[in-house]
C-alpha cells in the first residue's frame, strides 16, 4: 500500500538577510526551532540571490550577492536535522540567470524562478506585459530555457509555476494566465523535467488558493505529477508567522494533489 507524502522538509525559507525580510526575527536558529517543532528532518535557507559574477542584475538583487548571503554560515545544527545551505536567484529576459557554474557547488539546493514577471523590463519586456497570450507562453519558454542549461538537475528546485506575481497580485488576470496555459507545453516541459530530476515546488504562498480556484491554480502540478516529477515542500517564508502557517497549507495541497512518497523529490 502507497504510503502518503509526509511533510518531513522544507526547502524554501528567507531569512532577514533577504530584502524582502529584512525581520530581525526571522534567523537561522527561528528556522531551526520551526524544524524541530514539526518533527522535519531537513529544512534549507535560501536567501535571494544574485551573484556578482553575473553581470546586470537588477537594482534589488545588486546588494545580495554571494558574500552577503554567506553572512548566514555556518548555519546552526541539530542532532537528526540537515540544515542546508541554498539560494533563490531568478531569470532574466534574455534567459540568463543569477548563478554562475562557478557557485554551483556553494550551494546544497539552488532554487530558480522563471515566472517573478513582476520585474517589468527585466524578466520581461514592458511591452509584452498586459498579453495574457504572451505570458502563458513565456512561462513555458523560461522553463524549458532553464531546463536546457547545464545545471546539477538533482539539486535544482524549480519554484513559483503558480505566483501571483505574474499578474502582480489581480486575481482576475492570474486566473486567465493559468488558463491560458496550454496542455501540450506544459507536457512538453515536464517531461524534460523529469527526465532531469529536477524537484517542482509547492510552494506555501502559491498553495494558499480559494476553494474556488483550486483546481484551475493545480492544473499545472497535476500535469507535472502526470509527467514524473517529483515535489517537494517550501514554505517561502520570510517573517515566524508564515512558518507556523506553512503546515497547514503543504497538508491541503498534499491532499488535493493526492500525494504518495514515491512522488517526493528527494535532495541527497
């Protein structure tokens, strides 16, 4: 008999290092009091990041290159939880992306976002904002460039395939998006993820949907989870509050996307 997806992990979290944290309250040793709490085996940081390497990043990544985000180690330990050590970079227009080959193995988990379209003239064209059309399309076209890469797929997460921040929170065109996504791209580009090992995120604040929504904003994962991906767990979280809100929401989305263990993307 199948066993159900545990929430054992959590592999997306800030902490004030990031800008958009910038909570004294939200450190390291939060994060682990919030893995201990909940009985997780492994939880990673994964502050924004933006590498200097990596010319032209935008204004707000500027300052949260590698040496800021090191600031965090050595992360504190505890007996039975891996604490690791992670990133979020995002993508910009031209395909590029924050991390160069040279960092990959700073890192224990690199997180990439292809979908932060909220960056107007940076992750996309100011004039390809308002088409819906345009942008159910370059959501599968910066998936399947990221895919492309040379990247060490087994420790790559792939966030955000559901954020709002593609209609900058209207609800309205966010829920167009979502429908304007087409089966066969998101076929096509799942199926190179799984055929890399790449994990796909369920990510807390993306996960936190209307009844009503739930199946047009799951679309996209049911397919994934058709094609062979593998999920795992990130609660996004950048201030105490989203941590003790973070179980609750995984547990829904577990259920509704009728989760197994043999469908947990596994970080060794």
């Amino acid at each position: 008999m199948s066993k159900k997806f545990v929430f054992d992990h959590d592999l997306h979290i800030h902490s004030y290092l990031s800008s958009c944290s910038r909570d004294p309250a939200q450190t390291a040793e939060r994060i682990l009091k919030y893995a201990k709490d909940n009985g997780l085996s492994t939880v990673c940081l994964t502050n924004h990041y933006w590498d200097s390497l990596v010319r032209g990043a935008h204004p707000w990544y500027v300052p949260q290159n590698f040496e800021h985000i090191s600031e965090a180690k050595p992360l504190p330990q505890s007996d039975g939880i891996r604490f690791l050590f992670g990133c979020e970079t995002d993508m910009r227009a031209d395909k590029v992306i924050g991390i160069p080959h040279e960092r990959y193995g700073e890192f224990d988990f690199m997180i990439v976002s292809t979908t932060h379209l909220q960056f107007r003239g940076y992750t996309i064209a100011e004039s390809d904002y308002a088409s819906t059309e345009i942008k159910a399309k370059l959501w599968a076209e910066r998936l399947d460039a990221l895919l492309s890469m040379d990247m060490p797929f087994h420790k790559v997460g792939i966030a955000h395939l559901a954020t709002r921040h593609m209609s900058e929170g209207d609800t309205q065109g966010y829920i167009a998006l979502m429908q304007a996504l087409k089966d066969e791209d998101m076929e096509r580009v799942f199926t190179k993820a799984a055929a890399l090992g790449a994990g796909i995120e369920l990510n807390s604040v993306d996960m936190s949907f209307s009844d009503e929504e739930a199946d047009i904003v799951l679309r996209p994962f049911r397919a994934a989870k058709a094609c062979g991906c593998k999920f795992y767990l990130g609660s996004d979280a950048h201030h105490p509050a989203a941590l003790e809100r973070a179980r609750a929401i995984f547990e829904r989305a577990i259920d509704l996307l009728e989760l197994e263990e043999s469908d947990k993307f596994v970080l060794t």
